[in-house]
C-alpha cells in the first residue's frame, strides 16, 4: 500500500468509501448516524483536500480507503483525524496497513495522535493493537497517542 495527496477527481469515490465505512459502525455498537462530521460530504472532502490533509490510500491503481491528517512539524506531532477502508476490504489488514503508511510518512513525528468514539469497540481495538495508548477520555471520546522514536 502507499499513500498520497487526494486528486480531485478521487474525491467521489473516496465519499462513498467514507459513507460505506463510517455506516458499518452500527454494527459495533453506533446508532444510525452517528458518523463523523463532513463524512458524506463531497464539499468537505474538497476542501481537506485543498487544504492538504486528504490522503487516498493506494493498492496498485485502486483506491481502496483514506485518511485525514494534520501534521505539525514544528510540534513534531501528528493529528490523525480519521482513517476509512472500504467496506469490501475491511478485515483484511488494510487499516493496519494505513496507519503504517502514515506514521512512515512523516518520519519526523515524535508522536502520532487521534481519538474515536467510547463506545466503537472495533476502533479503540485496533488502535491499541496499534500501540496506541490511551490518553485521556472526554465527551463521549478515548483520546489515543503513540510515541515514536526518530530516526531522523
């Protein structure tokens, strides 16, 4: 897998993976909507993408997930805000995969940074398989940090 910049003419699809992944949370314990802001949004998209933050996720020439990311390099911190997978590849090591491509991106990071829903059983464990450590727990959220070495 690699990870780049989202092109714009991406941005449909990514949409509709966002929407497919976000909506199988029902499935470990979300009520129906209860979806992160902009995620059907083709507009929001837009402008992460614009902005920088929006990175299409790559298996050869397929799309097959996203993630939205906030570097800081003068803080040397990372803020991941999201990660999706469409849904026909979840379970299948491509998460895992994303969050390796990220945190390779920017080998500058000393620490890597996200939060996700309290009750999304399935997220908090794989970002503690991840080696993300709990941090804090506020509104509704467990705040997760993963400290890394730099090699840089």
């Amino acid at each position: 897998m690699r990870i780049a910049k989202a092109e714009e003419k991406q941005i449909a699809n990514i949409v509709r993976m966002s929407i497919g992944a976000f909506e199988t949370d029902v499935t470990v314990g979300g009520a129906k909507g209860d979806c992160p802001p902009g995620f059907d949004s083709v507009e929001w998209h837009k402008q992460m993408a614009q902005e920088g933050h929006l990175y299409a996720a790559m298996i050869g020439k397929d799309l097959v997930g996203a993630a939205i990311v906030f570097p800081d390099e003068k803080a040397k911190s990372v803020y991941v805000g999201r990660i999706f997978i469409d849904s026909k590849y979840h379970r299948k090591g491509y998460g895992t995969r994303l969050m390796d491509c990220i945190e390779k991106l920017f080998p500058w990071a000393s620490e890597f940074n996200l939060d996700t829903p309290c009750w999304n059983k399935r997220t908090n464990a794989f970002y503690q398989g991840l080696g993300y450590r709990l941090i804090k727990v506020d509104g509704g959220f467990h705040f997760y940090q993963k400290k890394v070495s730099q090699t840089v």
